[in-house]
C-alpha cells in the first residue's frame, strides 16, 4: 500500500542537507587544492603544477564531493 504524499512537508530530511552540505565542503576544498601553481614568467616553466596535491589529491576530494552529493540527495528521509 502507498502512502499519501505529505502536503507541506519539505523532500529532504536535516540530516540529507548536512550530508549536502559535507559533499559541498568537499568540491570547495578539492578545487582550492587545484588552484595556483602558474608562472607570472611565460618563459619559465613551474613543475609545482604537476604535484601530487593539484593531480591526485584534488581530483579524488571532488570526486567524494560528488558521490556524497548523490548520495545525500538518493538517501531517503527518517520518518
């Protein structure tokens, strides 16, 4: 038997938005790791670009950021 829908009731529990919000914190820090590492100098090449921080270490945080963010949002709501 299906349940009626909840009028005035919002989608998502407190605890999906907390979950949101840790996915956000997530993607915000993974592309803070990803920024910097140029060169004023267009003539001098800077090997900074290539760390293991902007290459590996950011792209796994934004990653997380997302699955966590799907997730939260998939997670259905305590009763």
């Amino acid at each position: 038997m299906v349940k009626p829908a909840n009028v005035g009731e919002f989608a998502f529990g407190k605890e999906n938005y907390r979950l949101m919000l840790i996915g956000l914190a997530f993607i915000v820090i993974g592309f803070l790791l990803m920024v910097g590492g140029g060169s004023t100098d267009p003539s001098k090449f800077n090997p900074e670009i290539f760390s293991f921080r902007r290459i590996t270490l950011a792209p796994i945080l934004i990653l997380a950021g997302y699955v966590i963010e799907i997730f939260a949002i998939m997670k259905r709501p305590r009763d």
